[in-house]
C-alpha cells in the first residue's frame, strides 16, 4: 500500500524567505503526486499536480514541487513567503490514475512571521 | 461558475443514528470524491464516483455509503453512527478524475458531530 511522509509537523519562516516542505512518498509505480493547502477561510485547495512529464510541476500562488524518483521524494517550495501563505500543508499520492483513490500525508502547519 | 456546494455545513446526530450528506459539484464535472477529516486520522479518502458508478473506494466499514445520480451531485451516507465518525467531510469534483490538465475543487464541507 501506498504510504506519505510530512517529515515536519510545524514550520515557521519569516515573510520573504524562502520555503521547502518536504514530502517522501512509498509507492511501486509511478505514483501521482499532489500538494494541497487548507486554510480557515480557504478551505482546502490544490496547490499543484504531478501526473508524468516534467518532474518540476508549477502551482497556484507561486508554488512548485519537483518529483524526484530517486529519493521517492517531491518538496514543495516557493522562493518568498507572504503572510498569507500560514495555512497546513498536505501532500498525497494517488495510484489509481488522477484524483482517485488519493493517500495524504499528516500535513505540515506554517507559520509566517513578520 | 459556482463552486462546489455541501449541504449542509454542520450537523449533530446522537450515536445510532444516520446522516445522509449531500454535494453538488462543479457544472459539468462527473467525478466527486469524498473525504474524512479527523484530528486523530487526518485527512482520509473515502470514495470517489464518476458517471454514477463507484470506481474507488477507501478503506472505511460498510456503514459509510455514497451514491451519484444523473446530474453528478452525490450522497454519502453513514449508518449507526459512532462517536469516531466525527468529522468534517469534504467533497471535490473533478471533470473526469484523470486528465492532466483538470483541476479538483473542494467544497466547504460538513461537520458532523455525534453525541
């Protein structure tokens, strides 16, 4: 079965760093891969997709995540945080084809400070 | 275009009871997947529908239940409640669930609570 590890439950950048959260999948094949966020007054949205093809995939808000096979990995990063960027990270992989049938990780929570 | 509706938004049911909750997805789309969400679980896929047919199925008992009809909105259902199931239940639709190029839309969710 296909499992997703958040390796870090909480995070706090300072607004303008940059940002990496990591996520390392377990999968057999060739997984597809999504980054989701959720916030109170967002809801939970997705952030960006990999399905095949280029293994860096651009997202909503200025993220991208990068599909590294070799380490079963794919980090989302975006180069300057905004304040409005604080919410809980989800990473999940899916192996039924799209959408379907999706494991998410625990989440990472970010905190931006001023 | 209107987004993914849930109704209703919050729920209370005593244990043994049923609910029955209700999602209308995106103009167009025929794929709504399901979704858990509990502070102990996290977030958990329950089932996902296209064209009225279940095509995945999470790894929940049998009390948990989802139907879609002919213009896509869908129904879960969970039977004999339990404390545990608890939850905000989210649904996202998708035009078909595969393609590349298509985006998932969540909706608000619901929150049960059982008593």
């Amino acid at each position: 079965a296909q499992s997703v590890t958040q390796p870090d439950i909480h995070i706090t950048v300072s607004e303008g760093a940059s940002l990496e959260l990591r996520c390392n999948y377990s999968y057999g094949a060739t997984p597809y891969l999504f980054w989701y966020v959720q916030s109170p007054g967002q809801g939970l949205q997705l952030l960006l997709k990999y399905f095949s093809g280029d293994t860096l995939v651009q997202g909503i808000k200025g993220f991208e995540a990068e599909f590294k096979r070799s380490q079963s990995s794919f980090n989302l990063r975006k180069p300057s945080v905004h304040w409005s960027d604080a919410a809980e990270y989800f990473c999940a992989v899916g192996v039924s084809g799209g959408y379907q049938k999706v494991t998410f990780g625990t989440g990472t929570k970010l905190q931006v400070i001023p | 275009k209107a987004g993914v509706t849930q109704t209703p938004r919050y729920l209370i049911k005593t244990r043994g009871q049923q609910v029955t909750l209700s999602c209308s997805p995106i103009s167009g789309h025929r794929s709504v997947s399901w979704y858990q969400q509990t502070p102990g679980q996290g977030l958990q896929f329950l089932f996902e529908y296209f064209s009225e047919t279940q095509r995945n199925k999470g790894n929940f008992p049998g009390r948990f239940s989802g139907r879609q009809f002919s213009n896509s909105r869908s129904e879960m259902n969970v039977s004999t409640l339990e404390l545990g199931d608890s939850a905000l239940y989210l649904c996202a639709s998708s035009f078909s669930g595969t393609g590349n190029q298509e985006t998932q839309y969540f909706g608000p969710g619901t929150r049960l609570l059982v008593l």
